[in-house]
C-alpha cells in the first residue's frame, strides 16, 4: 500500500519510527499509519492481529466496546476507518472521571475474560532476554546517580529492592494477549459506544494485568491520588468477579516493574520509547515509594 494511492489530508503524528495521517479513503475520512523502521512494520504486523482479535469481541452481545474496522493491511501500513469523538484523557474531569476510570475497567476486564491466559490456549511464562535485562538494571543503576539527595533518602531503597523482586519473579509472569497501553488516551468517547485504538504495544505473549497495573500507578504516580487509583484497580475486579489474591505474586511483580520504570523515565530524557516530560521531584519520588510499599503489602 503506497501513501501515493490516497489525498492526505492532515498529519497527526509522526515520530522516528511511525508517521499517522488522515487521508481519503472511498470518499471517507480514515487514518493511514505507515512504518519507518523495519521493527516498527513488526509492530504494525501485531497492531493489525490485534484489531482482529478485539473486533471479534465487539461482535459479542454485551461488549462494552467497539474498535476501528481495518480497510487495508500490507507490509509496514495500516489504513483504518476513522473513529468520531475525543480521547477519555481529554474529557475526564473531577466531576466525571468516576464513570469513565470505572468504563475502562471494564472493558480491560472484559478483554481479560475472553481472551484468558494465553492466546492459544497454553499456559505461558514470559520469555525474558537475560543480556536485554542484564543492560536494562545496568541502565536504571546508573541513572540513579541523578537521584538529589533529598530523593535519594526515600527511592534509593524501593528502586534497588523492586529491581531484584522483579529479577528474581519476571521468569514466572504468565502471559496474555495484552494492548499493553490501553490508557484513557486510547479510549475513544463519542456518540456511538466507546472505541478502543492505537494497538502498537499489543503482544499475543505479554505479561497479563499489566494495562491494569499501568493505569492504576499512572493515576497513583502522576495525580498522587491512591484513593482515585485503589477505586481503580478494585473496579477491575469487581467487572473481572474475581480476586486479586488469586495472582498476588503477578501483580507485585509488575508493580515492581512498573516502580524502577517510571522511575527511569523520570530520570531520562524523552525518546523514542518513551514521552515522558515529567522530572523526579520529593512529591513523584513519595508517590513511588507509596505505589512500592502498597505492592509489597499485596
């Protein structure tokens, strides 16, 4: 699929390694996402799987969901109908941001239930690359010289410890199908039902729960809102109608994750892996060690 075949009609992203536009399609508005490395056409290989997976599950009776339909799919692009509305990341507010945090539990939940442990039905563990790891914790060790002294006296601990409690489980994180990044900036709000978009993390063998402790601490480490956060994660399991202590070491072990993670975006600069433009300050560093402490109490 060559760009050349359709009008463009407006760029809406484009960075080192994708570049989305909005384009004419059959006399119809559509997005055209087009790959610029030749891992990033892997990830629009995976992106395209997923649309098919999760459109399966809007055909469901009772999905809370619905996704882009896919019009075109060829090596290294995607076109893709154009869904109406606004991001739930820009609609939320103080007033409503209970009925649309308790939404996307529920959809994270329902995907959850239909897809199960793994995609082909196995019982997985995560594959992890020991030298990729290796370097990885070599990386967070030595950003933690930017640590001020202040910050320093409270995450220096938490970051080292939820380092080894994550090198010592990750081996044995179950896997799932998982979009790896549905947030409240993936989640479409219009007239229609609500739609789910961007798939370019989703995995068939990712760590399971990990979109549900990726939102929780987002909410936990950027508003320091526990209460907000807690509602959160329990709302997932109340749509799920399960326990979380069915999977205790799972969820501690990505919480851990997720501490040394936000952790290293904090202390690096923005690139191509991550946007993050937040700094560590004592208030982010109190909040990772609040989120640090709440997964070791699991």
């Amino acid at each position: 699929m060559e760009t050349t075949q359709f009008e463009v009609l407006d760029t809406l992203q484009e960075s080192e390694r994708f570049l989305v536009q909005t384009i004419s399609y059959q006399g119809l508005t559509a997005v055209l996402k087009r790959s610029k490395t030749p891992q990033m056409a892997i990830n629009l290989a995976q992106e395209h799987q997923a649309y098919q997976l999760y459109g399966e599950m809007t055909s469901e009776v009772g999905c809370p969901f619905d996704v882009a339909e896919v019009l075109e799919y060829n090596a290294g692009s995607l076109a893709l109908s154009y869904l109406e509305g606004q991001p739930m990341a820009e609609v939320i507010n103080e007033h409503n941001y209970r009925d649309n945090y308790r939404l996307l539990a529920g959809i994270m939940a329902y995907t959850d239930n239909r897809v199960g442990v793994s995609a082909n039905g196995s019982s997985l563990t995560l594959q992890v690359s020991p030298h990729g790891q290796s370097k990885y914790f070599d990386d967070m060790r030595q950003v933690h010289q930017k640590l001020s002294t202040e910050e320093a006296a409270i995450l220096s601990n938490p970051l080292a410890e939820s380092i080894e409690y994550y090198i010592e489980h990750s081996s044995l994180l179950q896997t799932a199908f998982v979009n790896m990044d549905l947030t409240a900036s993936h989640v479409m709000i219009g007239d229609a039902k609500p739609a789910i978009f961007d798939f370019e993390n989703a995995s068939l063998f990712a760590a399971r729960f990990i979109d549900l402790i990726n939102m929780t601490t987002k909410i936990w480490f950027v508003e320091g809102d526990r209460e907000k956060a807690l509602q959160f994660y329990d709302d997932f399991w109340k749509a799920k109608a399960e326990s979380p202590d069915n999977y205790s070491e799972q969820l501690r072990t990505l919480i851990m994750q997720r501490v040394f993670g936000f952790s290293y975006e904090l202390l690096t600069d923005p690139n191509q892996y991550h946007n993050t433009k937040l700094e560590m300050d004592t208030k982010l560093a109190a909040n990772i060690v609040a989120v640090y402490e709440w997964g070791m109490g699991l």
